[in-house]
C-alpha cells in the first residue's frame, strides 16, 4: 500500500560545519533551541514544506512512466546477465538476484522521487473487527493498545515542545497459547524503512523477520512489534517516545528486562540503539533500584538483534546543501542515494533539534566521531550486514565501537548481499539467508539464561 507523503514536512536545518563539537546525548528542548540567536548550528527561521518530492500529477505521470520501464526492463535484464554474465552488478549474483536488483533499485527511487511511502499505515489508527479477524487467522497475531509514556518518564531527550507523547501506541503480537509471557525470551520488533515507509503490520515486508524468528526459535513466549509513528509529520523523539512505551509497557506487566530481546532492521536498527541508549541513561541518572510507581523497575534489555542497521547519519550531512553530500559506497545496493532525499530524510529526523544534534549518539552511533565509551554497557548485541550493502561501513564502525567499549558482538556478514537482505529472503540465495538466520539462532540461544 502507498500513501501520499504529507505536505506537512520537515524544517530546513542549517548543518554544522566541519569539525562541530559533538553535540551531547540530551540537548536542549525545541523551546530553549530558539532562543539560540546567533548560533550557525541553528536555523531560527525553519521553513517547513521543503519536501523535494514531485507533486501531483506530475508524481503519478512520473511513477507510471518508471513502473512501466521495470515492465520493460525486467525481461532485457535477464537476457543480458544470462548472455553476458559479466554485466551483472555483482559477478556471485545468481541470475535472478542481478535481473531483479535494478528493478527493486528502480522502484525505491520512484517511490522516493514521487513522494510516497512503501507500506506505511496510520499509526494512530487500530484495524478494523474484520481486520483484527483477519490478521489473528492469517498470520497468528494479534493487535493491541498499550498506555503512552508516564509523565515522569518523558524527559531529557524525549522531551521536545513540538513533538507530544501519544497517550497510546499501536502493537502486534505474536504470542504462542498457554505460555507465560513471564518465561523466556521476549521480543521488541521495530521495523524499518527509513523512519518513512512501511509498517508493524504483520502483512507488511519486513514483519516477515519477526514472524521467522518467532517461528525458528520456540524460547520468545512472544515478539511485539511497534507502530511507531513515522517522518516527515513526526520528527525525533517521536519514535522514540513510542519504542520507549512499548518497552515501559511489558516492564509493567512483569517481563523482565533479562528477556527482553529488542530487535530491528535498517531504521529500526537505528530505534533499538537509541531505545536501548534511553533506557541505560534513565537507569543510570534514577539508581538502579528505583522503582517506578507500581512496583516495577526499568531495566536494560538482554540483547540486540540488528539487520543492517542505519547508525550514522552525519554521514550525508557534512554541509547545508546538496553539492556537500558525500554518497555512501556500494552503489550497487538497491538504496536510492539522492542529495536531495539523503539530506531532506535528515533534516526530517531532526525536526526542531539543532544540526549539531546529528553528532549525537542517539543519532549517529555509527560515526567516525563517537566518543570513547558512548557504548560501554550496552547489551550483548548480534549484527549483519553485507558487502553490497549501502549501510555496510557504518555497520563495521558500529561493530568496532561496541568491541572498543567491552561489549559483547556476533557478527555475520554475508559477501555482495545489498541492504536488509532479510526482506528479499524469498527470492535471494537461500544459503546465505540461511547464514544469517542461524548467526541469529545462536546468538539468542544464549541470551536468558
């Protein structure tokens, strides 16, 4: 399903000059970034509105013109790797990975170019009788409310004048019949998609990962994934605020933070860290034996499972305008890499937050520029990335950072795989699908006990 990108979007945002000062993890609230007059790192007078997407009709002429080039294309680029072989993006594709890499390429960048989202869902809608009928029978799961984040958690980086916590967030849940929630692993689903496309849904692409994990490892008495609210209408810490509920909501209810495994792809990878980042920061600032009103204590998670996690987005925002961006590498990969886009998606996610918020190591984990120690006690952590992979240098950084500060790594990489592999599990090699999903098994299988 694709939905029309609002035209509500984004403030431009001035970025920080070469060398800005890293900026730290819990800046100022957007009512006190205002009254910085004078500071290069903050546009006072943000402009909204600036999406670069085409508007209609010229959108709808464009993406017809695109999606019958792929009909096109599709057949002559099967023919040309199968003559040629060595035409093919990458010389290990099969056939059929290297015909339908420039299709899947052509798509994304249509989507993006006209301006709409790839799965995405209301997130503060629930499904329908009918729907809730039809997910629980067709795919095992089943759709629930849990309450917003209390008041007296809603501080420091969640706080923002602009973006209000919802007083509830949308969840799907696997859940298997008879078993205590209370007992083994417990999973904490966050989509991907670059913050702007698709969806917690169990139909939706990526939820195929948790529905796997679900399915292949019987200790997660249950996964939950998290309808998160998306870009460009709900900057950061919008997810945040919504990951952090969900996280809260099981805590509450009597799940440990011992079971808890929280997971996530590209985007999603990127809302684990910071999750995880928020709730060891809110540990660490109220004691470890403080107990939140009821009884419970908020405790870290047991691991993280990351499928070509998004961690450094300072990556393409070394200027204010497009002629500064620096393309990642791996062009080969099925990421649509646009100046324009790559800079609007940042300036998107930072909402009212000064540039210099970029830095932070709730956004850019995966920086060259993260301090010593940003990552010390974080929980023991699996990660996969491929070669072709758009996001595979800040995965690398990601991994050396974590090992720097003591924390525990499985790593798989799989070679000339493009970005979240696991979304093309059902057409791409079977063995190195496979390769991951028992780097993810044996990871897991050590967690909990």
């Amino acid at each position: 399903m694709a939905a029309r990108y609002s035209t509500d979007s984004s403030p431009t945002v001035v970025a920080p000059p070469a060398g800005v000062p890293k900026a730290p993890s819990t800046p100022p609230s957007s009512s006190s970034a205002s009254s910085l007059d004078g500071d290069p790192s903050v546009d006072t007078q943000a402009l909204y509105r600036t999406s670069p997407a085409l508007t209609f009709p010229r959108n709808l002429l464009y993406a017809i013109a695109q999606f019958s080039l792929v009909l096109v294309l599709l057949p002559y680029h099967f023919v040309l790797f199968a003559l040629v072989p060595r035409r093919r993006w990458r010389a290990s594709w099969t056939l059929t990975d290297a015909a339908l890499m420039p299709a899947v390429k052509r798509i994304m960048s249509t989507m993006d170019t006209c301006g709409y989202k790839i799965g995405a869902r209301r997130t503060d809608a629930a499904p329908g009788a009918v729907g809730r009928w039809w997910i629980r029978v067709r795919h095992g799961v089943r759709f629930e409310w849990v309450d917003g984040l209390e008041s007296t958690l809603v501080g420091g980086v969640l706080a923002d004048d602009q973006v209000r916590v919802r007083d509830k967030v949308g969840v799907y849940s696997w859940t298997r019949e008879g078993v205590d929630e209370r007992e083994g692993l417990v999973g904490l689903w966050l989509h991907g998609g670059a913050y702007t496309h698709n969806s917690a849904h169990p139909g939706a692409s990526s939820s195929a990962i948790p529905s796997t994990i679900f399915k292949r490892e019987p200790r997660f008495s249950s996964i939950h994934a998290v309808e998160y609210r998306l870009l460009p209408d709900s900057p950061f810490p919008a997810a945040l605020q919504d990951a952090a509920a969900a996280y809260v909501s099981l805590l509450r209810r009597g799940v440990r933070g011992s079971q808890v495994v929280v997971m996530g792809d590209s985007s999603g990878g990127h809302l684990a860290l910071a999750l995880t980042r928020w709730v060891k920061e809110t540990r660490e600032e109220r004691g470890p034996e403080w107990e939140e009103e009821g009884g419970w204590k908020l405790e870290e998670p047991a691991g993280l499972v990351l499928f070509s996690p998004w961690t450094d987005p300072s990556h393409s925002y070394l200027g204010h305008t497009a002629s500064t961006y620096v393309p990642r590498k791996n062009s080969s990969d099925y990421i649509f890499e646009s100046p324009q886009f790559r800079l609007h998606l940042v300036t998107s996610l930072l909402g009212s937050r000064p540039s210099s918020f970029v830095l932070s190591p709730y956004l850019s984990p995966g920086a060259r520029s993260l301090a010593l120690g940003a990552l010390a006690g974080f929980p023991p952590t699996f990660v996969h990335y491929g070669t072709s992979d758009r996001c595979e240098e800040e995965g690398e950084r990601l991994v050396r950072h974590l090992e720097r500060d003591g924390v525990r790594v499985d790593k798989v990489v799989t070679a000339d795989t493009p970005h979240d592999l696991m979304l093309l599990a059902t057409v791409w090699n079977k063995r190195q699908v496979e390769q991951v999903w028992e780097g993810v098994l044996r990871f897991t299988s050590g967690l909990g006990r």
